[in-house]
C-alpha cells in the first residue's frame, strides 16, 4: 500500500485537494480535524494542555481555539509545547490509520497536514508527499474570504512561512500541485499523480 502525505501552507488548499481525493473514493485522513478529535476525546491529553496553559484553555469540546492561537501565534515557545503535548498522540493515530485495511483495496491511503516538517515521525510513515502550492496573494484572499481579518491573515502566512518547501523532506519522493487557478486544474493534476 502506498501512503502519501499532502501538506501545504495556510490558504494554499491542501484541504481542497483532499476533499476531491475523497470524493473518488480514497482514504484521507486529516491530521488538523484529527487533533481536534483529540483535544475532545483524550482525557490525558486534555490534562497536559490545561497543565501547561491553564484550564481556561479547555472548553466541553475540546480547546479554546482563540486563547491558545493568541498564544501560540505570538509565542514560539508556547507553540512548541503545544506541538511537542499533541504530537505523541497525532503520531499513534496517524499510525493506527495508515495500518488499518483499505475497504475496496485501493492500494493507496492519504494523510493531509499542514505542518509535516514539525513531525518528522510521521514523515518517516509516508511514501511520498504532495506539497499544495499557490501563490501568496491567492492564498491570502482565500483567508480573508473564510473570515479572516487581513492582518491576522497575513500573520498566519508568515508564521507558517518556508515549512513546506521541497527541501524538508529529504529522501522522500516530493511532488508539487498548483493550485491558483481553480478546480479543473487540480483533478487535471491528480489524474497524472493517480496513474
């Protein structure tokens, strides 16, 4: 079975590309709704967040996305606490998924995330990675448009500025989709990738 992973920066539409990926029939699991599952169902996982940035950062379903984007988006420090608490836990089932059996047996299973660079483990599960690319000014319309204030937008692309370039990802088959122009471009990519 071939295992990819799909990354890409904030806006560029990896989340996208999984979604058609899922409407022909492949296995996406993705790694951010996955962790959100998680700050909702691991009871230890919960203990540890509310150790390290206080119980006010819990809610019923999972973590107050707010109070700890202020944190960790301003804090490099807190950031990495966070990724090195959710981590462990993101790795395990990100694992379970990949060994899991394929109903239908497509022979291929993906896993979408935005930041593989800061997860070398789970690199290390993948066969190849597919880095969703589209250009700055796309990527920060598309953040305004779902809602985004233009500056917490633009803090967003620069936070996350250089962690998907081809270059992190040595030894690893690395393919590029562009997406700026739209959804026929895209299936017209995957269609050669999915050969």
């Amino acid at each position: 079975m071939k295992k990819i992973g799909i990354t890409g920066s904030i806006g560029s539409g990896k989340s996208f590309v999984g979604s058609l990926l899922r409407e022909r029939g492949y296995m996406v699991l993705d790694a951010d709704r996955q962790v959100h599952e998680l700050y909702r169902t691991s009871a230890p996982l919960r203990a540890s967040i509310a150790q390290a940035f206080g119980a006010e950062s819990l809610t019923l379903e999972g973590v107050d996305r707010k109070y700890l984007a202020r944190l960790i988006f301003n804090d490099d420090s807190a950031r990495e606490r966070l990724e090195n608490l959710v981590y462990p836990y993101l790795t395990k089932s990100v694992g379970d998924f990949l060994m899991s059996e394929i109903p239908g047996g497509s022979g291929v299973k993906f896993v979408e995330a935005a930041l593989f660079s800061r997860t070398p483990e789970i690199v290390a599960m993948l066969d190849e990675i597919w880095i969703v690319k589209a250009p700055e000014d796309v990527r920060l319309r598309r953040l305004i448009a779902r809602g985004l204030g233009e500056e917490d937008a633009r803090l967003r692309i620069q936070n996350q500025r250089g962690v998907c370039d081809e270059s992190l990802f040595p030894g690893k088959c690395v393919r590029v989709l562009e997406n700026a122009e739209g959804k026929p471009a895209i299936e017209s990519q995957l269609d050669q990738l999915l050969l």
